[in-house]
C-alpha cells in the first residue's frame, strides 16, 4: 500500500522546515481516554498532548499496555466505548475497522491540520481511518564484539549467515544460546512465521479470495527456519515477547536478535545494560532467507485513530490532542525513540535497521480483512511443530483449518 513509499522517501530522509505552533484542543471539558502499547515513542506523543490539551480536558487518561491488541475491540465495543482513541498499527486498524469500532477522520483532519503532512494519511476507500506518526519492524540486532571473538567477520545478511553466526559462537564456548527472537505463543510466534513467509516469497491467500495458501514448500521452508532458529534460542523461548529479548539483550545474553526498532534506543541508551554492550551493539536490515533479495520483515506505522462509539465532541477534543503531540519540539527531544514520519527527525543509529529494513523493498504487513484471523490462527497452531510435537505439514493443515473456522464465522468464506 502507500507505506513503501512513506517509509523509503519520507520517514528516513526527514522533512525540511518547523513551523511555530500553539495548541489547538478543540472543545474543552471532554473526556480524553487513550488506550495504547507501552513503548517509548508512544509515551512521548501521548505526554506531549497531555501537556499541550490536559488542562482544557475534563479527564485525560492514557492506558500504555502490552496487552492493547487483545482488548482493544472489547473496550470499544460498548457505547460509549471505554477509550475515545486507540493509537495503532497496521493490522490493529483492520482488526477495529472489521466490527465498524473506528470513525473516517477526514473531517478533523481538515480542521487540524497543521501537524499532519499527506504522506501521514492512512486513507481506505477515500476515509482516512488513521494518521500515522512512526515506521517501525523487526530487523537484526547484533553484537559486533562477539562476532569477532567467534571469527565472524562481518554482520549477516541472510538468516543463512545468521544461524552459521550462531553455531560459530556456540562452538567457540561463548554463548550457548546466542539468538533472542519475539516467538512467544500467540501473536509473536505468528508475526516471525509472517516475516520470514514473506521472504520466501510467499502468498498468503489464493488471489483475489480469502481462502489460505500457507501450505505450500515455502511455509514448510519457513517454519523450518523458525525451528533451526530455536534450537540456538534460550530454551523459554515461547514466552519470549520484545521486553523479555530486550532484557535478555541488554543483560549480554545474546549476540544475534531479531527484535522491533523501536526497542533500539532503549537498547543503546546508558540505562539498564553496560557500556560493554551499548557500544558494541549494531542494528542492521532483516536479514533475507533462501536467495531471497528483499529483507524477511513486515513494515509497520503506528498512529491516532478515534473511537466510533464516542461523542463528537469527545472524538474532536481527542483527536485535537493527540494531534498537537506531532510536532518538531516533541521529535527534537525523543528523535532515537522512533523512525518518526514527522517534521524535524534526524535519523541517528538506532534507526538505522527499520531504514534498511525498508530501503532493502521490505513489504508492508498485510492491511486485508482477513489477515488478522490468519495472523492468529499461526499464532495458536505452530507451536506443537516448534516443540516438535508434530510435522510441519501437519502445523499449517492445523494453521488452515483454524483459520477457515473463524473466516466462516466472520463471513469471509462460505
């Protein structure tokens, strides 16, 4: 869709210029109640709304939990809905737009639009359904001293590389499980099968139908990789989300990881790892896998989107809010947190994965209806294969017939 574009031309060459800005809050008294994921650049938008608009609201709460995917469509379910914005992503806007919990924002944005720039406009079917604010994926991270101390001379390129890496470092004693990788059951473990998916070149659906086509030679090439990737993983892998690689990493626990970049700036900056690890730390493009040209990843933005089941006046006081977080000042003071699609971002080392992640033609996460059922589906049926409890024929059989159940039920399929 129009993130390739963003995300090559825009995100990582920055945008020229800085406007002197006053806050716009929209109608004061409102109730501002922001549901939204617990990581760096999130915080900052939101603390920037909530010094420029707090004041001129009755209520304004803010929600940063882990736990925002799984409960996001039940909290906006009731009328009025629990939260009056939920700051998303790719997959997350289709999950809300398929139960009609997300309202068009064409109008706001022609009202507040001095801080959103074209490029930022999640527009579906002519409504603008989000405005993005950050690019974000899962990309290489990498120890560069531990590399040399193994007689590995350059950073891998390819999971190939990687994986020899890891067996190099393992057999010359120093690390026993050297790889850390988000796979924990659920979502994680599905968005890895995703990646490296997508750089075999693989389809998810048979064309122009919602019906699966993951069980193929390429998702069982795929899960294949995935295995070989565990067995040099720390054994308690399938609980593993970004806090705990990121823990893991930052405690010199690992020398290979495959982890969000937004989760590289905390990574590099001087606070709960060592100088040993910071330094030597060097973020890089996803690796390709089996001859592929373009890095196994998915492109993700993150960005606003505002309750459907919310008043007027609570949506456009919301909206205005967050809105007036998006500004060059706000970038300025938390440039390393993201790869900000906004006015006045530098990009500086801790960007530097997600720009060649996507500058290599990585593709964007699917933005389909059904892509979500799928996602999950993967994330509740590969773990038998990855414990080897069963074939990897067997694991995408599991992974289609769950999906098809809950396509039926969602009337994708017949």
């Amino acid at each position: 869709m129009f993130l390739r574009n963003l995300a090559t031309a825009t995100a990582f060459a920055g945008l020229l210029g800085s406007a002197a800005y006053a806050a716009d809050c929209g109608p004061e008294g409102q109730s501002i109640r922001v549901l939204a994921s617990d990581f760096p650049a999130i915080h900052a938008v939101t603390e920037a709304a909530e010094a420029n608009c707090g004041a001129a609201a009755a209520e304004f709460s803010v929600n940063h939990t882990t736990e925002a995917r799984q409960i996001m469509n039940a909290a906006l379910t009731p009328n009025p809905a629990e939260y009056t914005s939920v700051i998303l992503a790719n997959a997350t806007l289709t999950q809300l737009m398929n139960d009609g919990l997300v309202r068009p924002l064409n109008d706001l944005v022609e009202k507040y639009s001095d801080n959103i720039k074209p490029h930022q406009l999640i527009t579906i079917d002519g409504n603008v359904m989000a405005v993005a604010f950050m690019a974000n994926s899962q990309h290489l991270f990498a120890r560069k001293d531990i590399l040399e101390k193994a007689g590995v001379d350059r950073i891998p390129a390819t999971y190939e590389e990687v994986l020899d890496a890891a067996e190099k470092i393992r057999a010359a004693g120093i690390m026993e499980h050297p790889i850390v990788m988000n796979l924990q059951t659920g979502w994680n473990v599905g968005e890895v099968f995703n990646m490296i998916y997508l750089g075999h070149g693989g389809e998810f659906f048979k064309p122009g139908s919602a019906e699966p086509a993951i069980n193929n030679e390429k998702g069982i090439a795929t899960l294949n990789v995935m295995k070989v990737l565990t067995e040099y993983a720390h054994p308690d892998h399938l609980t593993h989300a970004s806090n705990e690689t990121q823990g893991l990493w930052e405690a010199g626990q690992a020398a290979l990881g495959i982890m969000w970049g937004s989760r590289g700036a905390p990574i590099l900056d001087d606070e709960g790892s060592s100088e040993e690890v910071t330094s030597n730390t060097v973020l890089s493009a996803a690796p390709t896998v089996a001859g592929g040209s373009i890095p196994a990843a998915t492109l993700w933005w993150d960005g606003i989107s505002i309750a459907s089941n919310v008043s007027d006046e609570e949506a456009e006081a919301t909206f205005a809010a967050l809105v007036s977080g998006l500004t060059p000042e706000m970038v300025e003071a938390n440039n390393d947190d993201a790869v900000w699609l906004l006015e006045g971002f530098k990009p500086g080392p801790a960007a530097a994965g997600v720009a060649a992640t996507a500058q290599g033609g990585a593709q964007p996460y699917p933005m389909i209806p059904q892509m979500g059922l799928l996602h999950a589906a993967l994330g509740s049926e590969l773990t038998d294969f990855l414990k080897g409890d069963e074939t990897a024929e067997q694991a995408l059989s599991d992974v289609e017939a769950a999906y098809r159940t809950s396509a039926k039920e969602a009337g994708f399929l017949e």
